[in-house]
C-alpha cells in the first residue's frame, strides 16, 4: 500500500512535468543580408492592400523640411547661439522604410540601402554601448557618480603658434564632473537626460541648445537637482558619448562594431561621426569622441536595412540567434519610464506609456526616434519592427496605426 500511495503520488508531478515541456518556438534570425528572408504580407497575417495603402500614407507624409541636412540645420538649430555646424552633413533621401514581421521582410520602399544622417537614433547606439560597459563591469552601477569614472581628459589641439607662453594659464586638460553640481550626477541622470549638466563642450555650452525663451537667465538659473527635471540636451549627450570613451579607452564606433553590429550582420556601410575639434589625446593615440546626434551634424550615417536589424535586436530584448548581445537587465532598465518623463526610458528609447505618444499602438511597443523624422517603431506584442524615414513627426500615430488595422 506504501508503494502504490507513493507510485499515485508521484504521477501528476510527472504528467505535470510532461505537460511544461512545451516545445521552443524557431525564432528566424536573418543572416547576411542577402539571405535575409522575404514573406508575403498575407503569410505574415497581414492584408497585403491595406499594408499598401499605409505604405503610400506614409510616403504622401514626406517631411516638408530641405534635403539638404546642411541647410535644413542652418533654419533650425543653427538659428541658436553658437549654432555653427561642426560635423559633417549629408544630403538625405527620397522617404523609405523597412516592415519586419518575426525578423522577416513583408514591405520596403524608397531605397532601404542609402546611407544617411539618422540624427538621434544615434543615442540609442550610444546608450547601448553605455549598457555594454555595465554588463561587462566597466562601469559598476547606473546609479555611480560619473566623475569616479572620469580622468582629466586632453584635448587634441594642433598648437598654431610657437608661443606657448601665449596661452600661459589657460586650461589645458577636460574634467567634465569637477563642479560641485556634476559630481553628483549619474550615469542613469545622463541617460535619462535628467542629469542637469553644467558646462561647455566641443565650442557647445549646455544653455545655448534650445535656449530658453528668456535670455537673461540662459546663464544665471538655479540648478535643478540631477534626476528631478528632463531636459533634451544634445550637449549633454555628447558628455555621455566622452565619459562613456574614458571607460572603454578605444573608439565606442570600434565597440559597436565588434559586440553590436558585426553579430547582427549588419553592412559595412554605417559610419557614427564626431566633430571636426572632438579629438582627444587617449594613450598616446588621437581619438575622435563621437557626438549623439546630427545637432550640429556627425552622428549615425546609416542605412534603413541596418537600422531594422538594431530594431530587432531590441524587440528580442539583446539576443541574436544564440547570443545574448546585451543583456534582457539592460533592455528592462532602458525601456523603464524615467519619473520625470515616463514617456522616455534610457536615450533615446521613446515610450508608449499611457499610449500618450502613439495612441493607435500597444503601450508596450517603444521607439528609437530622430529628427528627421527617423523612427525605428519596436512592437513585442505584435512581434513588428518599423522603420519610417523621412516622415513627417504628426503623421506618425496614423501610419502605425495603418499598419496594425492591416493585421488579418
């Protein structure tokens, strides 16, 4: 009787046990680009017709601004104080864009292989191989100040003169966290763009981007405690992108490379650019400290294929086929609201919290987002990844919402 009590016992832990082994779904990861695999919408469950009709929408929405990169700079930021260009600017493209359906393609238009300015979609390659830096042990802990990671930092500044006692007492080395103000902040205030930073960098000061409506106060305003105020500041951005050279001690475009781009299979034809006066001395070696964006141009030249591919890597919160490129900790932190701005997570992940931004889509789906517009729209729940260039920013709601009324 003891044995056939135990025997009875034991059976539905077994068929339970049976019944949790369900069996992995195939997720398609696609290899190099010229094997990247194809599907008809309708194999994707989607109406191929009304996937056409978003897709002409969202070419009809084409972004009034200038091709030119450089002129269109010139009509809007260059308009700010100490607005010159000192990056490189490329003239953009027709409107194009990447539809991918479970890691397959199911729509293209315009030429998804130019390669052009993504202006801020470039901070989310920068917090990415900010996140790199934590899951390897480079830097300890978001919550770290950052100026314990920092060193004095050297600029590279040819000298044009042979007098040096011309420049007697001027400042020769950076030290970006020196102030009483920036010792305090962290890691997650800068990727959060929380952090308040005072300061100059690359001929930039802090309070000359998107200056205030009130002159007087541009350089005389009380500190907001780091973490308590968002504030989009490309100057403090560019921090970031020098902090984050002074942990790693090599190019972070050689970082992306080898831990994010190169596993993806992404081309050879992306280039992340700095400015013509952002080189620093680094061990003896000249190195460019690139920029966050195209703000003053530089930044994320790339193709809308290659930004699918990055697009994907976050809907598969940083697995590719059987690597954890980035770990799911650091997606989970970078898709987490900030309290200041629940709509934004680490730069420049966009959150649909609340759907406040994109009413017709999940709350759960996110966006890398440029100006441009240049948007890399990651839905989980749909398992869709978007990417939208050239589109004007207010058509944006309705052209997803077009693509998710597609779905069968």
């Amino acid at each position: 009787m003891r044995i056939l009590l135990v025997i009875l016992l034991c059976v539905p832990s077994f068929v339970g046990a049976q019944k949790q082994r369900v069996p992995a779904i195939e997720v398609y990861f696609p290899g190099p680009d010229a094997e990247w695999k194809k599907k008809p919408p309708a194999e994707a469950g989607l109406n191929a017709d009304k996937l056409k009709e978003a897709i002409a929408y969202c070419i009809s929405q084409e972004t009034p601004n200038p091709r030119s990169m450089e002129q269109n700079h010139y009509q809007t930021f260059g308009r700010e104080p100490f607005g010159n260009g000192i990056g490189p600017f490329k003239d953009r493209g027709d409107v194009s864009g990447v539809i991918l359906h479970k890691g397959y393609i199911i729509a293209e238009w315009g030429d998804p292989y130019r390669v052009d300015m993504t202006h801020s979609v470039t901070k989310s390659f920068l917090s990415t191989v900010i996140g790199l830096a934590v899951d390897k042990g480079l830097i300890r802990n978001v919550n770290d100040t950052v100026y314990r990671y920092v060193p004095p930092i050297l600029p590279y500044h040819p000298i044009a003169e042979a007098d040096k006692a011309a420049h007697l007492g001027e400042a020769q080395l950076l030290t970006p966290f020196e102030t009483p103000h920036n010792r305090k902040i962290t890691w997650d205030h800068l990727l959060r763009q929380v952090s308040d930073w005072e300061g100059t960098l690359w001929g930039k000061p802090e309070w000359a981007d998107r200056p205030g409506p009130k002159p007087a106060e541009w350089t005389t305003r009380p500190r907001n405690l780091p973490g308590s105020v968002y504030e989009y500041n490309d100057v403090r951005v560019n921090v970031l992108a020098l902090a984050g050279l002074s942990v790693w001690r090599k190019p972070l475009p050689q970082v992306l490379k080898e831990y994010i781009m190169d596993p993806i299979q992404a081309s050879n034809t992306w280039r992340w650019y700095g400015y013509e006066n952002s080189y620093i001395v680094l061990d003896g070696q000249i190195v460019q400290s690139v920029s966050g964006g195209g703000h003053w141009g530089g930044g994320m030249f790339i193709s809308a294929r290659d930004m699918a591919r990055f697009g994907y890597l976050t809907l598969n919160k940083g697995r590719w086929k059987n690597q954890q490129l980035i770990s799911e900790g650091w997606l989970k932190m970078a898709t987490m609201p900030t309290p200041a701005e629940p709509t934004y997570g680490f730069m420049n992940f966009f959150l649909n919290t609340d759907q406040k931004l994109l009413p017709s889509a999940p709350a759960t789906a996110f966006y890398h987002l440029g100006n441009g517009t240049n948007m890399v729209y990651v839905d989980r729940e749909n398992d869709l990844v978007v990417v939208a260039r050239w589109i004007n920013s207010a058509a944006m709601n309705e052209f997803i919402g077009k693509i998710l009324n597609a779905k069968n």
